[in-house]
C-alpha cells in the first residue's frame, strides 16, 4: 500500500457556502510511545536518553532535534540548534518529544498517558510534570499547561490560559524550512518535556509513558473569495 501526503488544511462538511457554513477542520495526530526499556534509536517505542529527546508519528522514534525558536525572523544560514536538555542527575530525568506541526496549526489536546511509572529497577518515580512550549523548558512554557503533576498510572491533558491560547490557536513561526536560500516556510515547533522526579531515581531502565498531540492545519485564506475552501466557482 502506498503512502502519500499532502499541503494545506483538510476541510470537512456538507454546506460549503453562505451564512450557514458548517465546514470544520479534520483533527490531526502525532504520537509517540516512550518505552524506557528501548535504548536503540530508530527502534520501536525509543524511550531517548539523558539529553535526548525523541521525535515519532507512528514510525520508529528517532532522536528529535530541537531548534531555537524564530519568531518568524528568517535567517539566510537556517536555524540554529538549541542546547541540549538537561541531563539526567539522580532524583531529577529530563525525557520528552519534538513535534513539528504546520506554521498556524490549532491545537485542540496535548495527552500525557502513564502506562507504567519509570523505575531504575530499584528506585520509581513520584512525579511526572509535563511542560509544553516551542523549546526545552522547565517552567510554563508558551503552548500549555497540565495544572499538577502525574504521580500514578493514568491520563492528563494540558490546559491553556492566558497567552497560551492564542499561541495553541495559531502556532508561532518556530523554526523556517530547513534549506538554507529556499522560499521562507515555517514550521510550529512543539517541544513536550517530562520532568521526572522520585528519591534516589536514577536513569529509568523500565516504564512507558504515551505523548499525543491533536491538532487542525487552519487555513489563513478562508473567507476568501477567489481561494479554496470559500466555495467553487465552474
């Protein structure tokens, strides 16, 4: 079976024009499983490591690059790469997922699921806080919130207040096309980091944890009337 992708929003309904409009965008999904048993990259459920981080969409998860976020201000040489994460210290593991989303993109859910708690083999985690933002951070970072941290085997999901609304509503202009000289393209970075936390913790050896984002690609022409999806014209 073949695969195929493809540019720009993907429009859903049954009432294209006039004031009753009932077109809605199509909910996209990146994910990744973290395994903490997997060291090898490019291997099923690639759990990283002290300062790596992953990247994955139902694919082998690779080790994900996080770039400086842009601003939206192109740069002839492309975009640098950001310091690592922090590394791993005993109590305190720093594990988490890159996603690149389309430049705009609206974010409906970022999931957490705690399958299994990370242990050592001797010592498990207590907390498991996530941070999500457009780089590598341990504070709030610009595209959501999750309210407290996880400490069992269950699900959360972020929340957004204040400027982080706007941000997960439009994504920001992160990081440029990667070809250096090429028409300025951007994409969203989404940078979801897991500080986790427990007496004596040391690198986890065992524990799945599950990173899910939902989100729709907007289209910054609707309303239009000479561009698609205001309607057809033959």
């Amino acid at each position: 079976m073949g695969r195929s992708t493809f540019e720009g929003p993907v429009l859903s309904g049954d009432n294209r024009f006039g004031p009753l409009r009932d077109v809605g965008y199509t909910d996209l999904v990146q994910t990744a499983l973290l395994d903490f048993s997997v060291t090898t990259p490019n291997t099923q459920n690639y759990g990283g490591g002290s300062q790596v981080f992953v990247t994955s969409n139902n694919i082998p998860n690779g080790q994900g690059v996080i770039y400086n976020p842009q601003a939206g201000v192109y740069s002839n040489t492309g975009p640098t790469v950001a310091t690592l994460p922090t590394a791993d210290t005993t109590g305190t593991i720093y594990r988490g997922v890159v996603f690149y989303l389309p430049y705009s993109s609206n974010i409906s859910d970022v999931i957490v699921d705690v399958g299994t708690l990370p242990t050592d083999g001797t010592h498990t985690a207590s907390s498991i806080q996530p941070y999500v933002s457009n780089k590598f951070t341990t504070t709030t970072g610009v595209y959501g919130t999750f309210a407290s941290a996880i400490t069992s085997t269950t699900s959360a999901s972020a929340i957004y207040p204040g400027t982080q609304l706007p941000n997960s509503s439009y994504t920001l202009q992160d990081v440029q096309n990667l070809q250096p000289g090429n028409q300025p393209t951007w994409f969203s970075q989404v940078v979801v980091t897991l500080a986790i936390t427990g007496s004596s913790l040391g690198t986890p050896t065992t524990g799945q944890i599950g990173v899910t984002i939902r989100y729709a690609q907007n289209d910054m022409n609707i309303g239009n009337a000479t561009t698609y999806p205001y309607g057809n014209f033959d």
